[in-house]
C-alpha cells in the first residue's frame, strides 16, 4: 500500500523529533546529512514542527538551531 502524501511528511517529522532527542540542539544542515533529506526538506519540517510547538527555534546571525520544546510528552 503507497503512503499518501501527509503519511510521508509524518514519518519524516517523526524521524526528526527522534534524531532531536538525542541531541541538545540541530541546524537544518545536520538533520540532512544524518537523515539523508534535502536541506530545504529538512529546513522546512523543522520550521513546520517550531510553528507546531513541539521544537524550539533560536536563530543567530546566520545560524538557526532547533531543539525540542521545553515539557513535551
């Protein structure tokens, strides 16, 4: 059975959230090369899991680090 669109887009925020368990802070950079995605994947799920609440997003100068919100389950 193919997985739809949405399905694909959750496992990969899933693996995300698991990688970001292990570590204390990520840039869209690491979270490509560890997970095998794009960049601009990886950027984009991060930024989607930060307007969800379930990620923190700290940006400087010309680096944004995400890491798990703060309380979650």
């Amino acid at each position: 059975m193919e997985q739809t669109k949405n399905q694909k887009q959750e496992k990969v925020k899933k693996r995300i959230l698991k990688y970001l368990e292990q570590k204390k802070g990520v840039t869209a950079n690491e979270i490509s090369k560890k997970l095998g995605i794009h960049f601009y994947t990886a950027e984009h799920y991060l930024k989607q899991l930060a307007i969800e609440k379930k990620v923190n997003q700290l940006e400087t100068n010309h680096l944004t680090v995400f890491m798990l919100q703060n309380g979650k389950d």
